[in-house]
C-alpha cells in the first residue's frame, strides 16, 4: 500500500496548479498572522496596562506565556505530517486550528475582565492557531520544493504578513476606542476566513490511516533532525541574531504612551507606516533575490537592522517616529526574509511541516526571551534607560554578522 503523502504522488500530466496552491497560502498566512493576540494587540494592550495595571515585564511575561503553544509547534508539525485528520496532513488542520481560535476569540469577548482568565483564553488563541499556521508552514515548503518557487512564495507570505500587519496597526488603534468585544469578534471572523478558501481550491486525495506507520514516520523524523547540520546550524544563527534584549515591543509601546504620549490611534498608524515599508522591502527582495546568494545577503541584512536600531535614538516626536519606523519596518523585513529562506531551504524532504515549525519555534522563542530581558531592564532602571536598551540591541545585533558566515558555511544554504 502506498502510504505517501496527497499530492506527493500525483502524476506528471496532473500537477496542482501553483496559483490555486498560492491562493491557499495567501489566505493562510492572512488568517493565522491577523487573528493573533499580538497583532491587533492595541485593544489587549489598553486593557492589560490600563485596567489590570500591569508593568512593562508582566506585559511582556504575559505574552510571552499566551505564546507558548506556538513553541511547542514542532510537536504538531510531527502529528501533521505523519498522522492525517479527517484524511488529509494539510487540510484538516487548518479547519480544526481555524475553529478552535475563532471559538476562544468570541468568548474572550465575554470572559471576566481578570488576568488568568485572559492568560487562558489568549493561550488557547494561540494554540488553534499554531495547529492551523503549522499546516499552512508545511503546505508551503511542499509547494515550494515541488515547483522550486520558495523565491515567489516566501516573499509572498512576508507581503501578506506585512499587509496583517498594516491592517493590524490602525485597526487596533481605532479599536481601542471601543468595547473589547468588537475586537474579539472581528479577530474570530479574520480566524475563520481560511477556511471557506481552503476548502474550495486545497484539493487532497484521503491518506490512508495507519498509526503505527505515523509513529515510526514521527521517529524518523526526529531522528534525521538531530542528525541535520542544516537545522541545529540555522537554529543558532536564528538565536543569536533574534536574542538579543530588544525593545521593538512592550517597551517601545510603554516609551510611546508614557514618555512620548502617543495615542493609540498614532501607535497604530506608526505600526501601518512600518509595515507598508516591508511591502517595499518585499518588492525589492522579491527583484533582487535571484542575483544574490544568501551567504552573501546574511552579513547585510544583519548589520542593517543593527543601523535601523540605532535610529531609534532619535525617536522623539511623531514627525521623527514616522522615518524611523519606516526604515526599521523596511531593515527588519530583508533581515526577515533573509532567514525565512534560509529556514525553508533547510527543511529535509518529508518533514517539512515539523522541520519548518520547529524552526520558527526558534524564531518566536528569540523574540519571546529577547523582549522579556529588553523589558526587565527597561522596568528596572528609569524610562530614559530605553536609548541604553537602544544601543544593547544594535550592537548586540551587529556582533552576529561576525560569526553569521561560518554558520552559513556550516548550513550550506546558497
């Protein structure tokens, strides 16, 4: 019996059409990037800083644990890849995640205004939304690998993330104007959105079930993952780069409403500028990549975003805080880019959901340690402490361009 995955199969005349498989993806990325807790996050923020009082490192710990289903999102790449749900890997999972977030988002909307009901909730978000993204990572690096298009399609799903993002940043604004059940019944309906798409143009023939076979498929898997140069290599490169204590986040909202005292409507829209610079980050890339190697963008990239850092230094007022968030938002994305190949590249054949999660686990477990310590330091010591937290992040930063090549050279990415 033929156990391969759908599609994998499918004979020469017959391939998948790549625009349907993109539209699939596309919707994807818009789902699961939009309805997460941190991008419309305004409305969370206001409630949690203003209502339940909580300082910038309870901010930042509170995220950080609403997250953590998104690290264990390796876990579920096993599952998806070697075990099928209602006879699909890709499929299923994306309706089941799909659901359960739209579910937790409306009854965010009705639970107590108390912090470990909302710690709950905001988890269980989260966790729907790894099962759907994790199906969604996988589908990508198939699509990619088949039609050799991870130059199209990683772009591609940075422009929609981007465009998550500059709908997020205002729309979360203007929400934290209104009631949070607004907010929480626009997210369930952005949560849901991928379902009807996927439904229609993701077309798998049933997997067969067989639960041992999934399990020894699972082993395999972990086996050959500790046993790839390429994963533990771009792991590294990842911490070190994303590690470093930050300050984009929980503190740079705390500078802007308690130092600066921008409004929420200006937060977001600084938030839309940034992201509409990584459209055209996007486009550049998308021109550029073919006629550059990733050993030769890496170093760039990395001390790039260490410049747009510095600028920060500078952030003072709405008319200096609109450049200089334009050129993170645009710094960040290439760097962004940069390595979200490098991850796709470095995903092994039969494992591509599993491999890719756990590589972006590492991605959000950087972000996550790197904006708890940015926090706790900028909780620690006085508001003017944030252009010291400035200069730890860009240098800090820089200093990975230093070993980056090796790394490279270790992954064996070009």
């Amino acid at each position: 019996m033929d156990h391969s995955r759908p599609d994998q199969n499918a004979e020469k005349g017959t391939p998948p059409d790549l625009r349907r498989l993109a539209t699939v993806l596309a919707a994807g990325f818009f789902s699961t990037t939009l309805a997460q807790p941190e991008v419309i996050e305004l409305p969370l923020q206001g409630l949690l800083k203003e209502v339940l009082h909580l300082s910038v490192t309870q901010m930042s710990l509170f995220f950080s644990i609403g997250a953590l289903a998104w690290y264990c999102k390796p876990f579920v790449g096993i599952i998806a890849d070697s075990y099928p749900l209602l006879g699909t890997h890709r499929l299923g999972y994306i309706v089941l995640g799909a659901v359960i977030a739209a579910a937790c988002w409306l009854a965010a909307g009705v639970a107590p205004l108390r912090y470990t009901f909302l710690l709950g909730i905001v988890l269980m978000i989260n966790a729907g939304l790894v099962i759907a993204s994790t199906a969604v990572g996988g589908l990508l690096v198939e699509v990619s690998r088949r039609y050799d298009a991870s130059a199209r399609l990683v772009p591609m799903r940075s422009v929609v993330t981007r465009a998550c993002l500059l709908v997020g940043g205002p729309l979360g604004g203007f929400l934290a104007t209104f009631a949070f059940g607004l907010s929480t019944t626009i997210c369930a309906v952005v949560a849901l959105l991928v379902v009807p798409i996927a439904m229609i143009w993701l077309r798998e023939r049933a997997a067969p079930k067989d639960s041992l076979l999934a399990w020894q498929n699972a082993k395999l898997q972990i086996r050959g993952l500790l046993h790839s140069r390429s994963v533990w290599g771009f792991a590294a490169l990842a911490f070190l780069v994303l590690g470093v204590p930050d300050f984009h986040d929980r503190p740079l909202y705390y500078y802007r409403i308690d130092v600066l005292h921008f409004s929420p409507n200006l937060i977001g829209w600084l938030k839309a500028a940034a992201a509409a610079a990584g459209f055209a980050a996007a486009f550049i890339y998308y021109r550029g990549r073919p006629r550059c190697s990733l050993e030769w963008l890496i170093v760039p990239s990395i001390l790039l975003n260490a410049a747009g850092s510095l600028a920060y230094l500078l952030y003072a007022s709405p008319v200096s805080a609109v450049f200089i968030d334009v050129a993170d938002g645009f710094l960040a994305t290439i760097l962004g880019l940069v390595l979200m190949e490098i991850a796709v590249k470095s995903s092994p054949s039969g494992s591509e959901a599993f491999t890719l999660s756990l590589l972006l686990s590492v991605f959000n477990l950087a972000d996550a340690v790197s904006d708890y310590f940015g926090a706790l330091l900028y909780d620690s010591y006085t508001a003017s402490f944030f252009f010291h937290l400035v200069w730890i992040n860009a240098v800090g930063t820089a200093a990975t361009a230093l070993i980056a090549p090796s790394l490279m050279r270790w992954i064996g990415s070009k």
